[in-house]
C-alpha cells in the first residue's frame, strides 16, 4: 500500500476509535478534574498525541485505555504548572493511582465510565442552554466531531460555531451545571431534553433546512450513533427505544430519497427496495422492546407512536399496501399525547390518505397556521391535499407559496415541480 494510502487509512482508524471514546474520555476527565473545559482539552491533546504516534505504532488493542492514560498524564503535567500545584496535584495523583491500573482492564471500569457518559449527555443538554446550543455541544463532547464539522452540518461559519459552543459552556459555568446524574422528576425531564436534542439532529440530517442538500448524511447518522448509545445507557426506558427504532426506521429510507440525478424522491414513489433492511431489523427490534415494556405499564410517549407509525410503512413492501387508517388512528393518539401544529399537518396527512382529501382538509382547517407561518410545511401539505381532491389551481398556488418559504433548494425545486404540474392540470 503506498505511504500516503496508509497514513490516510490510519487516520481513518484514529477518527473512528475517536467518535467511539471521546465521549467516555471527556466524561471520565470531567468527573476527575470538575473542569469541562480542561477535561476537553486534554482529551483533544490525547488526540494529537494519537495522531501522531498511532500512525507508527497501530491503533491499540483497547484505544480509550491509551487515550486516558495519556490523557491524565497530561492532566498532571498541567497542575503541576498550575498555582495550586500541590493540592491539585494530589488529588489529581490520587484519582489517577485509583484508576491507573484499572485503565488496561476497562472492563472492570465499564459502569462507572459509561455511568460518566450519561453525565456528560446530561450536562450537554443542561435546561439552561437553547436548543441550538444543546445540539452543537453535544454533537462536540458527546459525539466527537470537531467544530468545523459541526458547523458545515448546520450550514455557519466555523467560528460562528465556535462562539456559540464557548458561550453555552460559559453558560454551564455560570449556572453552576453539576456533572451528576439527576434523578426523579427531573432526570425523566432532561432525558426528554437530551432525545429532543438527538431528534432535532437527526431532522436537520434527514431533512435540511437550508442549502443545496435534500440531506446531510453524517448528522443523521451521529444522531442515530448518540441514540443506541442512551439506549445502551437507559436499556429500560420506553422512549429512549422509541426513538432509536424511529431514527432507524426513517433513516432505512435515505438511499431511496434521491434518484440517480440526485432529485428528491418523495415517499410514495421511493423504491422500497432500496430501503437499508439491516436498519429496519434493528429499528423493529427496538421497538418491540419498547412494547414489551409498554405492555408491562411503562409510559409511552411521542418517539414509541411515531416510532409505530414508520414502523407501518417499514412493514409495507408497496406505497398501496400501507395501513393508512392503521396510521390515522395512531396520529390520533400522538395527538392527544403530544398535540401540536406538525404533528396535526401529519394527521392532516394521515387522513386524507386514509378517508380522502376532503377529511384531511378538514383536518387542516384546525391546524394553528400562525405557528407556522415562515414554514414551508402547513402550504405543502395544503397543496398535496388539494391535488389530490382535483383542485389543481389551488394546488398550483399553495405549491408556489412552499416554495417561497422553503430555505432548502432542493426542497425549492420539488414544490416548484409540482406547482408546475398542477398548474398544467388546471
């Protein structure tokens, strides 16, 4: 293999062994020195270290023992050149002694660090923070990837980015955020802060909000990466399946939403065979999981419905074989468990697939259009029911309308197409 083939494929092997254990590295290093910041940045000096010895040496049989070992001495090298070099350094000593020569073994360890990763989840998504802000700082400490790659996966500039991430961890510090794990009531809470951040990721991935890409791959992958990790961290909790066996399901599509030019497909017309059926496995896997537990009473919420609605056109092999008053029904419910003014254009969208277009108008006439009104969906939706009840004008017109609001250009082009068609038809 040529040398510049070899260093680009141990590369490759550092940056995987990296988005595996960073998030358990950064964790462990937080819990030991109580400084997020110091924590990341002598994780990011583990990293450079690898960077430029593994290339020589191999990537070590187990990476996160390596990355923390390093990780620490660097630790103790910087309070020892810190004013308070005693104290710090004896405690930081004492830590490292406890757990040094544990570190090869890792798996007497696994409870306690991964126990830190859950942490690490719970501070990235602090109440404190905005969503934006709780997006990038997880996808930063959680999932490894470096502010540059966060910022072309939201569309800024990197040092937009930078700043948002330095300003969210100066918010922690000044909310005097607690790297715990929370209990009761508000740990339930902030889990559902911790996989609305993880959604809101994995939507930015499969549908872009801005830019040329239909979709960005790499966010909706790392979202899916994130959530069999709290799935592994919360084995029991029903939403936490849920949302796992949605993102799975939904992303099974992805290969089949554009065609060969690389044009939006949407999911009626997609070839289903295309769809990933490994991630339809592992998502209906999930999900029954999460029936079992719901069926033994524990709570279900909006991921496990919306995660029984994908699963139902996951089950059909063809666009005319879906259950859609199968899947009325259970917009119905997530309505009354999750009401709001998408999940209502869904249920707009449900039935009139299932009882024409005319109950799916109905529908819509209650949709909150105010909630909406910079969004593209609430016209779409609008546009697809009209065309389907033979309005073709009207279609024409609320296609148009989409069109202007969407801030997606691919997403420009489908409304376009079909503004263009129904006009034809009128």
């Amino acid at each position: 293999m040529p040398a510049e083939s070899s260093a680009h494929a141990s590369n490759e092997a550092i940056v995987t062994a990296w988005r595996a254990e960073s998030a358990r590295l950064v964790g462990a290093l937080t819990r030991m020195t109580r400084d997020l910041d110091l924590a990341e940045d002598l994780a990011q000096d583990a990293l450079v270290a690898a960077l430029e010895q593994w290339p020589a040496t191999g990537v070590p049989e187990i990476p996160i023992a390596w990355l923390m070992t390093t990780a620490k001495r660097r630790g103790i090298d910087h309070f020892r050149r810190a004013e308070n070099l005693r104290r710090k350094t004896a405690e930081l000593e004492r830590a490292a002694a406890g757990e040094e020569e544990a570190v090869p073994d890792f798996d007497s360890q696994i409870d306690y660090i991964e126990d830190d990763v859950l942490r690490l989840i719970f501070l990235s998504c602090h109440p404190a923070l905005t969503a934006e802000s709780r997006a990038a700082l997880t996808l930063r400490l959680v999932g490894g990837l470096t502010t540059a790659e966060i910022a072309r996966g939201f569309l800024v500039t990197e040092s937009a980015r930078g700043q948002r991430i330095s300003r969210a961890k100066k918010t922690l510090q000044e909310a005097h955020a607690e790297f715990v794990l929370p209990t009761g009531t508000e740990r339930a809470e902030r889990i559902d802060d911790v996989m609305a951040v993880l959604y809101l990721i994995f939507n930015e991935g499969y549908t872009s909000t801005t830019g040329q890409d239909w979709m960005r791959p790499d966010l909706a992958n790392e979202a899916i990466r994130l959530s069999r990790m709290l799935v592994e961290l919360a084995p029991n909790e029903v939403e936490v399946l849920g949302l796992q066996a949605l993102l799975e399901i939904q992303s099974s599509r992805m290969a089949a939403r554009l065609d060969d030019r690389g044009a939006p497909v949407l999911l009626e017309s997609q070839d289903r065979s295309r769809w990933d059926a490994v991630q339809i496995r592992r998502g209906l896997a999930a999900l029954e999981r999460a029936e079992v537990l719901a069926a033994g009473g524990e709570p279900v919420g909006k991921y496990f419905l919306q995660a029984l609605i994908a699963a139902e056109h996951a089950r059909s092999a063809r666009a005319e074989d879906t259950n859609w008053r199968r899947i009325a029904g259970l917009y119905d419910v997530l309505g009354r468990a999750a009401p709001g003014p998408v999940v209502e254009l869904n249920r707009a969208v449900a039935h009139g697939r299932a009882f024409g277009p005319d109950e799916g108008l109905a529908v819509l006439a209650g949709v909150d259009a105010r909630a909406l009104r910079d969004s593209p969906l609430l016209p779409s939706v609008h546009g697809d029911l009209l065309e389907r009840a033979g309005r073709h004008k009207q279609a024409s017109v609320a296609f148009t309308e989409a069109a202007a609001r969407t801030s997606n250009e691919s997403e420009r082009a489908v409304l376009q197409g079909r503004a263009r068609d129904n006009l034809s038809w009128s």
